[in-house]
C-alpha cells in the first residue's frame, strides 16, 4: 500500500505575510487618514485665504478713522434762523462720493462739510446764514442749477469755488473743489428749492 500523501500543512504554507525574522518585530500596515480629516486639512488653507482676501477687501472699503474737521468762523447773521434750520435738516448725508464730515466742537452755526475717503482732498463745506457777497453786484454772471441762482467766485490759490445762492431770503456759500463734478452743487440746490421760497435779486450796485 503506497505511502500516505504527507500532509500540505506539516511543509507548505499559503502565500502571504513572511514571517519576521528572529529579533524583529512584526510592522503593522499603515491605516488610511478618515476621509473627514483629509478633508478639513484640504478646506483649512483654503478657507484661510479666503478669509484674507475678504479681511482685505473689506479695510479697502472701510474709511479710515479721520480727526474732526475745523471750520473758522465768518460773518453769518442769519445763520441760526428758521430758514438755515430747515435746510441743514434737508441736506443728504452723500454728495457723489463726499460724506458727511464731523465737525470740531463746537461747529459755526449753519454749517455742514462733507469729504471724502481719500484724505488729500479738500472738503465740501456748506455756509448759511451770510451776508450779501461784497462781489456780487449788477453785472455779475449767475448760473441757474436746479431752480436756484448762483453766483461763483474762483478761488485759483485753492483750487476751488465758492457758489453763492443769491435769490433766498438769506444767503449761502457753497465751496467745492475742482474735480469733485456736478453732482454737490445739484444736490444742495434740490434741497435749497424744497426748503427756501425764491426771493428777488437784491445786488450790490455797480462799483464806480
């Protein structure tokens, strides 16, 4: 009788790991990184970037804080009467790009200024109350804006112009300087025309 077959376990194994040799230790295999963490480490620069850029975008659009702005005083008679309280209530807080500016305490009466984000520019500033412009007299050029009869004065040294409004029951000086377009001077004679009824011309006479 032939000799049994030997036995397939007593000399052979099935493939797989090979043993460690005498003195090691066996090495675990190494475990994946759960799909969550993968991820967050991923979405965190992400994430941070994007956080810098809106961080960015939003201090390009943000004012920077601005000291009070000092205005002198000048002769404005009427500058706390019911007409200049009307129409300082009237006025928008935006002309174009100017915004309204805070004044250093305490502010001329009548007044109101405006200006803009970038700290260079020379502001707006609104006068009522005041006394007839020794300049203007019968010959003076005027310019109609909005229903309302100006009358400028150039300022080449500023770079600017006072606009009187001259046809009012009291008058108002309106100072802007170049560049800042037509929009200010619209603006205020709309609120000029809602809150002060027209008045005749009242001139200074010709000089001899």
């Amino acid at each position: 009788m032939a000799a049994d077959a030997p036995d397939r376990n007593e000399g052979e194994r099935t493939a797989g790991p090979a043993d460690p040799a005498p003195g090691e230790h066996p090495t675990a295999a190494p475990r994946p990184y759960p799909p969550a963490l993968i991820a967050t480490a991923v979405a965190l620069p992400v994430m941070l970037i994007v956080g810098i850029l809106v961080a960015a975008f939003i201090a390009a659009r943000t004012p920077a804080d601005r000291e009070p702005l000092a205005l002198g005083p000048v002769p404005a008679p009427q500058a706390e009467g019911p007409a200049c309280t009307a129409l300082l209530a009237a006025l928008p807080p935006d002309l174009d790009d100017y915004h309204r500016a805070e004044l250093v305490d305490p502010a001329p009466p009548g007044t109101r200024a405006w200006q803009r984000d970038d700290p260079a520019t020379e502001p707006i500033v609104l006068r009522c109350g005041l006394d007839r412009p020794l300049e203007f007299n019968r010959a003076s050029a005027l310019q109609i804006v909005n229903n309302v009869q100006w009358f400028e004065i150039r300022d080449p040294a500023a770079a600017g112009s006072t606009w009187f409004a001259v046809d009012r029951e009291t008058y108002l000086g309106f100072t802007v300087p170049d560049g800042s377009g037509p929009t200010p001077l619209q603006a205020v004679s709309d609120a000029v025309t809602a809150t002060m009824p027209e008045r005749p011309l009242d001139p200074n006479p010709l000089p001899n």
